[in-house]
C-alpha cells in the first residue's frame, strides 16, 4: 500500500485520541470540583453557607442563537416573577401611597 494512502488514517487517529484526551480531561475537572466542594463543605466555618457542586454541565460547545433566546426569556421570567412579588407584598403591607 501506498503510505501517503495512510496519512488519513493517521489523521483520524490524532483526532480520535485527541478527543479521548479531551474527555479524560473534563472527567478529571469534574472530579476536581466534586471533591473540592466536598473538601470545602466539611471544613467550612458553621456560619458559612456550603458550596454547591455545579448545577449544570461545563458547556464545551458555543450556546445556538436558540439557547440564547430561550436563556434569556427564562431570565426576563424570573425578574418579572421577582418585582410581582415584590409589588404585591408592598400592597399587603399597606405601602401603596404616592410618596
């Protein structure tokens, strides 16, 4: 066989064990921050708050136009749940004048 036929399959090969190194990678940044929150949990001062491990996945791909959208409406639900709320306990507790 011709070797510049297998420069290819070399190619491939890079890229398949640069990914897996990639993967191993972000599996060790996992398991860094699962133990180090553990760590800081069990030798935090009683009066501070514990450290939560990470809500979400480490996003390795660029959020879509879509995601983004949808992100932010998610926010703009949140931030109009907090001032109805806020506006409604200002009128139960008898605040409701002009100033």
């Amino acid at each position: 066989m011709n070797p510049r036929r297998l420069k290819p399959y070399k190619e491939a090969e890079r890229i398949k064990l640069q990914n897996e190194n990639y993967l191993l990678w972000l599996s060790g940044y996992y398991q860094y921050e699962a133990v180090s929150t553990a760590i800081h949990n069990a030798f935090r001062e009683k009066n501070t708050r514990a450290q939560p491990y990470l809500k979400e996945p480490i996003e390795i791909f660029e959020p879509t136009e879509e995601e983004l959208e949808e992100r932010a409406e998610i926010e703009r639900e949140k931030v109009i749940a907090f001032f109805t709320a806020m506006e409604r306990k200002y009128n139960r507790e008898g605040g409701g004048g002009d100033g």
